[in-house]
C-alpha cells in the first residue's frame, strides 16, 4: 500500500491541553479516507496539521514524504475554516477569482462541476443557501489539479440533497482521477460508501483503523463499530 500521509508519535496542544496526543497513523495514497470522531475529537487539528497550519509540539509528519510547508502544499487542496468569498462576485467571478488566487486551478472543471452540482454561474455569492454556499466551496476547491485534497467536515449542516450532490461528486472524481481525499466527518450513514478507509479518532487518539472491507468482515457494519467505539 503505497502511503500518502504519515504521522509519528504525534502530539499537539493548544496551551495546556493536548489536542492530539502521541497518535501514529497512516493515510493511503489514491483512496478516500474518512476521519471519524465526535465533537472535540482532534479532527480538524489533524488536517491543519497536515497543511503546516500548526506544527506537531511532539512527533514527525510526512506528506508524500515531505515535511508539511509551503513546498508540499501545492499538491494540497484543503476545505476548512471556510474561505471568505466576496459576496457581490456572481459565482462566474469567484471561479475567475479562483483562477487568480490558485495556480493549479482549472476553470473548465469547475464549469463542469457547476453543471453537475446546479449552481447558476450568474447568482451572487452572497445570496447563496448555505447548503449551495457549501457546493460552491467544494467545486472552488475540487477544481484544482492537486494530488491531496483535505475537505474539513464538508457534509455538516447541509441538506440531504445538496448532501448527495457532494457525495455523487467526489465519487466521480475518485472514479476520474488517481487522487488521495481525507474527509472528517460525524455523517457516517451518507459518507460510507465513499470510504475505502477508516481512521475512528478520540479524544485525540486513534482507537481504531484499517480497510473499510476487513473492518467490515472482522467486526460487522461500520455504523456499528461506530457505536461500539463512540458510545
Ligand atoms: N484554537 C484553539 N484553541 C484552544 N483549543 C482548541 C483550539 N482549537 C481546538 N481546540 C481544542 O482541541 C481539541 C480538538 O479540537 P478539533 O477542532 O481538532 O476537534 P474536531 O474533532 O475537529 O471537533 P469538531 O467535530 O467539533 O469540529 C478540542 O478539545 C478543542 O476544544
């Protein structure tokens, strides 16, 4: 298995608390991976980790085999705290924008994941539902020719269909493209099929990971292990 993202005996603290603590893992290249965990599991923290937002207060990270910074970076697209957008652009003038901003971003793709996701390039930014507020994050993020993309809990708070407009869109990219995606997310029931791996963290430890397929074989169905491990 050719690896993507690797962590050793990583830990991380805000101040005092340590949101991450000596956590090893390993994320695949070429699959999605889910990051599953409840509220304040360390979900986020590890992303960013992965970015260089923050740097490990104990441990070492590779990405493609690199220490996270500025040169590994341009193979990353990450979806997290949530980028501001000028509101009066219409969404033609944020994917122009996009093109400004990112250079490994690919207008035409966006045109077409606008298709797909049924955004009206004309309507403006600031008058967007939060749920086609999130479809447009996505795209704007997606668009760009990266080997890792990193996407923060891109499912929370969004309705069930522009749920499964997100979901049928990073099955198609998978299905087009070689590419690693790491998602954090609670929605396990919508988001399991998309897995061919699983990271379950808490309380900034990984309590359990591994194939989607061999976990399913060895333990039964996702959500369950979910439960067992969650409740
Ligand atoms: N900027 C910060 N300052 C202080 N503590 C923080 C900060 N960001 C996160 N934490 C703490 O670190 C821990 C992990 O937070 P993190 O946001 O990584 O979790 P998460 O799994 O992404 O949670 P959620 O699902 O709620 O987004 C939590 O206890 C949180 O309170």
């Amino acid at each position: 298995m050719s690896i993507a993202v690797e962590f050793h005996h990583v830990s991380y603290r805000y101040g005092r608390k340590f949101a991450l603590q000596d956590l090893s893992l390993s994320i695949p290249k070429g699959k999605a991976t889910g990051l599953l965990g409840e509220n304040g599991a360390g979900k986020s923290t590890l992303l960013k980790l992965i970015t260089s937002i923050g740097k490990p207060t104990l441990g070492e990270i590779k990405v493609f085999g690199q220490k996270p910074g500025w040169k590994v970076n341009e193979q990353i697209a990450y979806l997290g705290d949530r980028a501001q957008w000028y509101k009066f652009h219409s969404i033609e003038k944020a994917i122009q924008y996009a093109e400004k901003i990112f250079p490994n971003f690919q207008v035409q793709q966006a045109k077409e994941y606008l298709d797909f996701m049924k955004l009206d390039s004309k309507a403006k930014v600031g008058d967007l539902s939060k749920g086609q507020m999130m479809r447009l994050q996505l795209i704007l993020c997606l668009s760009r020719k990266v080997d890792l993309f990193l996407l923060d809990e891109p499912l929370s708070g969004i309705d069930l269909i522009s749920r499964e407009k997100i979901i049928d869109l990073l099955i198609h990219l998978l299905s087009e493209q070689e590419v690693t995606i790491v998602i954090s997310t609670h929605e396990i029931m919508e988001t399991e099929g998309l897995f061919e791996h699983l990271i379950f963290l808490k309380e900034g430890k990984v309590v359990k990971s591994g194939n989607v397929e061999t976990l399913r074989a060895r333990e039964g169905s996702i959500q369950h292990i979910y439960r067992e491990v969650f409740q």
